[in-house]
C-alpha cells in the first residue's frame, strides 16, 4: 500500500510544480523570489518560464542553498516565519511551493508577501489539502490526516500508512488548508484572489486525477493559488 501511494505522490509532486510554472507570466524584467527554493533547480525553471534573470531565493538549508547559489540564485538565509530580507514594493513575483504548510506564523508568511510585492505583482503557492478524499478517507476510520503531523520528530504516528523521516524535526506540517480557508486567509490581507487549481485526486492516476481535479478543486489533493497585490 506504501508503494502504492508513494506513486501518486510523487506524481501530484511532479503535477504542482507544474501547475506553478502554468500560472506564471513571461516578464524578462521581472524580479522573482521563490520562498523556500531549496536546492533552486525548480526556482530555476520556474525563472525559465518567466524569463527572469533576477532570482532570489530565501532557504534556511545550508546544503541546499549552497546549491542554490551555484544555479545562480541569489539566496538570503532567513526564517519565513519573520521579515522578509526585501525592501517594501520591491518583487514581480513570488512562489512557495509546499512552504506554507511548514509555518507557524501563516499570518506573517502572507503579510510579507504582500509587502514585498510591487503593485500589481502576483504570488503562486500551492500546498496540501487538507479536504481532499484520501484525508477525509483517513478521518472516517480515525487516523490522522495524511499531511498533518502529531509528531516533529515521526510524521507517521496516527496516520494509515505509518512512515519515518529521521530528519523529518524541521519539516514537519503545522498549518493544512482547506479551499476556503487558503483563499480566504489571502482575501483577509487584501490579496486578490485570480485562480486555484486543485492538483491530484488520489487514488487515481495523473491524468484522471488532474481533470477530476480540475472540477472538485475542494476535494483535490493539493491547491496551487495565484493572487495579486492590487495598487495602492
């Protein structure tokens, strides 16, 4: 069963990060940030599609910024709990793809984003969703959700299928969204809302899993959001 879901996983991986790169806008001026770029090979291709040679990203990972950096990106080791290392109306674009989910302080995450922003430019974040069917499935025989942790240190008590990442102490889930409640923690902090895309629909395969995605966003198994900083 492990194996089994392991591959819709890594499919509906593959699938957000695509989603990402769809929403965004071809703009070789455009000055771009990826919250959480890891070791920047996504940050990359993402910075491909828009054109930009101007990336910054912000990581906390030591090993995987050093990588970053060889990518060209410019890294900035800061906590995305706290302020970001940007001057106010300074970016075009943002994306954290699977970061959101990892702060504790959500509320400060949107707020600098939004900061940062210059008027009219735009943010893409996608992450778990909490009301997809595999975790409501999860739910209905009492386990814990699949993206939501009771444990730093083993992500898999409570859960279906129990796994354990020994380095899982700094990754583990704090907050998971629903539809709503994403679109509306943007809303409250007058980020307007363009477009979600639900991403995956366990326990179905990518291509039937993104089309049924694509009519019951609520229930897919990841959310890809694209919102814009209005003009002041």
């Amino acid at each position: 069963m492990k194996a089994f879901f392991l591959n819709f996983y890594h499919d509906s991986v593959r699938d957000c990060r695509a989603s990402i790169a769809q929403l965004a806008e071809f703009d070789s001026k455009a000055e771009y940030l990826d919250c959480g770029c890891d070791d920047g090979k996504f940050t990359e291709e993402v910075a491909a599609v828009i054109g930009s040679r101007n990336i910054s990203g912000i990581e906390i990972n030591e090993k995987a910024a050093k990588l970053a950096v060889e990518r060209g990106v410019q890294i900035a080791a800061s906590d995305l709990n706290k302020r970001f290392p940007f001057e106010d109306d300074s970016l075009d674009v943002v994306t954290a793809n699977q970061v959101i989910e990892h702060l504790y302080d959500t509320d400060n995450f949107v707020l600098e984003i939004k900061r940062v922003l210059k008027p009219h430019g735009y943010a893409i974040i996608s992450t778990n969703n909490l009301a997809s069917w595999h975790n409501l499935f999860a739910l209905t025989l009492g386990y814990q959700p699949f993206p939501s942790d009771v444990s730093s240190n083993n992500p898999g008590i409570g859960k279906i299928i129990p796994t354990f990442d020994g380095d899982a102490g700094s990754w583990a889930h704090l907050r998971i969204f629903t539809y709503a409640s994403l679109k509306s923690l943007m809303e409250y902090y007058g980020l307007r809302v363009e477009e979600i895309v639900g991403v995956g629909y366990y326990p179905f395969p990518s291509r039937i899993a993104n089309r049924l995605a694509q009519l019951d966003k609520r229930h897919s198994a990841y959310l890809t959001l694209k919102v814009r900083k209005q003009s002041k």
